[in-house]
C-alpha cells in the first residue's frame, strides 16, 4: 500500500504495519471496477488501523458477495484443513479472521461480507462508515490475537494434533479468549456494539440449554457418542465465545457486566452465571499478560469452564489411556 511505502519516513508511532501490497480477494462482484471500490476502501482503513493495532502477520483479505463461497475457496495452506463455515454467533456471515499457513509460517487472512461494508462507500454520510470500522477493527484484532498466541506457542496453530476432548477444549478456549481479547481492542474504533452483543447473548443464553438437551434427546436415536459430545460442546461453547464478545467489548469500553441489567437479571438461576464470572475474571488476567503468557496452561480453566458446563448438561466424561474417553449419558427428565 502507498501508505506502508512512505512508514520508515514517519515517527514510529505513526507507522502502517500492514505488509506492503497485500493481496484483495474479491469474489461475487459482476465487473472488477465494483469490486475494486469496496476492497481499496476497505484495505485503506485497515492500512489505518495498523498504525494502533499491529498487522505484521496480514495474509490479505476477501471482500465477497457471496460469503460461503469466499470461505470455502479459502485456500488454508494446509492439507486436510478446507471448506470453512461460517460460525453460530452475533458476527454469523458479517467477517471471519482465519489462520492460514503461508512458507511454514502462520498468517491470517481476513474475510468480509460486502454489504457489511458498503459505508465505506457513502463519503457524504460519516456516520455510516460507523459499523463498517468497528466491523474491520475487530478482524484487525483478530490478527493481532492470534499472532501474539502463535509468537509464544509456534507449534499450536495448524501444527498441533490433539485428542478428541483436547480438541474440543481447545476450540472453545481460544474461541472464546480470541473473541474477548479482539472486542476489547477493538472496542474504541467505529459502531459500539454493545447493545447488539447483549441481544446476541441474550438470546444464545435462553436457547443454549434447549439446544443442549436436544442434542442429547438425537443421541438417543442415533446412538453416536462423538456426535453428541461435538454438539453438546459446541452449544456451550458458542454461548461462551458470545459471553468473550460482550465482556470484551465493555473491558474495551470501560465498562462492567453490571451495566446490562437484563443480562444480570437473566442470569440469576441460569447455570451459567457463576461460569461468566470466572470467565471474565479468567479473560483480565490473560489480557494482562497478553504475549507474556508463561505456558499454554494459562489457558486451561476456560476450556474446565466449557466441560464442566457439559458435564452439567448430561454428559459424565471419564479419560480412559491412550486418549480415549467413556462418556456415560444418564437419563434425565428433560432429555427422554
């Protein structure tokens, strides 16, 4: 980009860390002009955003029309590693932020959806670029996140194989650390969206335990232990990155839970009160060691957080050696 071109003549303070000239992905668009005026606004402000938030590790980035094939056709770098999809949450086909390997070396490629930024596109009307910054920051943050776990643990990311349960542990910690950590960076830049995140979770906190025991209630038909573990761990799991979302985005905004009282009211009595609690408590003390962590460890209690919300769903999980697992599902009332 022009502006990294021009960065060893600026104060180090003011400086783009974006790589020079990195790549725009454009997919969808019916002519290459139109898909040129969104992917240049949007790398324009990203090229901005680097000057506060460190994108050293930017793959490059895909504005698309059509989201789903854009993150398909995502090419990982990785064999076996293909056919992304977007996730459950309050962000559902608004960006993704993925890692990608690129020469033996982990990078991230960012992903938008264009109609969530074409205020980019109206210079008359300030006030709509509002979303489409706070949309680009929090993936900016995304980059960031990422890099600073992959520069102190290089042989996770993309590398690492785990056992089943590890691996769904794992899933839920860095998702939802990731999405604290990314909201509360970018927290200050664009549209504040705290009220759409306590709407988003809201709602993932009255469904979550419906959808846990629906899943439990399927199990009883197609008797598939592995499938009934993935789903029960990812209904919690998705209400705990959304829970990461929120706390993040009022640490960034110098904000406390307690200033949504319908969350606080929706939790008196739900089995996740005491769990967000110790989340948050969980989520500061990383971001005050953020890139210092002592070991991977560190990050283990969300993801005890996360089991101990399923074992609290039905599913008794005993580790049996060679990283085998006895999951015992009793009946309960609420899932025959």
């Amino acid at each position: 980009m022009s502006e990294q071109a021009n960065a060893d003549a600026l104060p180090a303070e003011f400086a783009t860390t974006v790589p020079a000239d990195f790549p725009i992905r454009l997919i969808g668009y019916e002519t290459q002009e139109e898909g040129e005026r969104i992917g240049y606004a949007a790398a324009s402000v990203i090229s901005g955003l680097s000057r506060r938030i460190d994108m050293r590790d930017l793959d490059g980035i895909t504005v698309a029309k059509d989201f789903r094939r854009a993150a398909e056709g995502l090419d990982i770098g990785v064999p076996g590693h293909h056919n992304l999809r977007q996730t459950k949450g309050p962000r559902l086909g608004v960006s993704m932020t993925v890692p990608v390997m690129r020469e033996n070396k982990i990078k991230s490629h960012m992903l938008f959806n264009d109609a969530d930024l074409q205020g980019l596109l109206v210079p008359e009307d300030i006030s709509s670029a509002a979303w489409p910054v706070q949309v680009l920051a929090l993936e900016c943050a995304h980059v960031l996140v990422r890099s600073a776990f992959n520069s102190r643990f290089p042989d996770v990311i993309l590398r690492q194989q785990l056992p089943v349960l590890d691996l769904m542990r794992w899933t839920a910690i860095t998702t939802s650390w990731d999405a604290f950590a990314a909201a509360s960076l970018s927290a200050p830049f664009g549209e504040s969206q705290v009220e759409n995140l306590e709407k988003a979770f809201l709602e993932a906190l009255e469904q979550a335990p419906n959808d846990s025991n629906n899943q439990v209630i399927e199990y009883r038909k197609h008797a598939n232990v592995d499938a009934v573990l993935g789903g029960v761990f990812e209904v919690w799991g998705t209400l705990t990155k959304i829970a990461g979302y929120l706390l993040g985005t009022l640490d960034g905004r110098g904000k406390k839970l307690e200033d949504c009282p319908a969350v606080i009211t929706a939790l008196e009595g739900h089995p996740f009160k005491p769990v967000i609690e110790k989340l948050n408590e969980i989520f500061i003390s990383l971001a005050k060691d953020f890139g210092r962590w002592e070991n991977s460890t560190v990050f283990e209690p969300i993801g005890d957080l996360v089991q101990g919300l399923v074992e609290n769903a039905g599913l008794h999980i005993t580790r049996l050696p060679e990283g085998k697992l006895y999951v015992h599902i009793p009946h309960t009332p609420a899932t025959v």
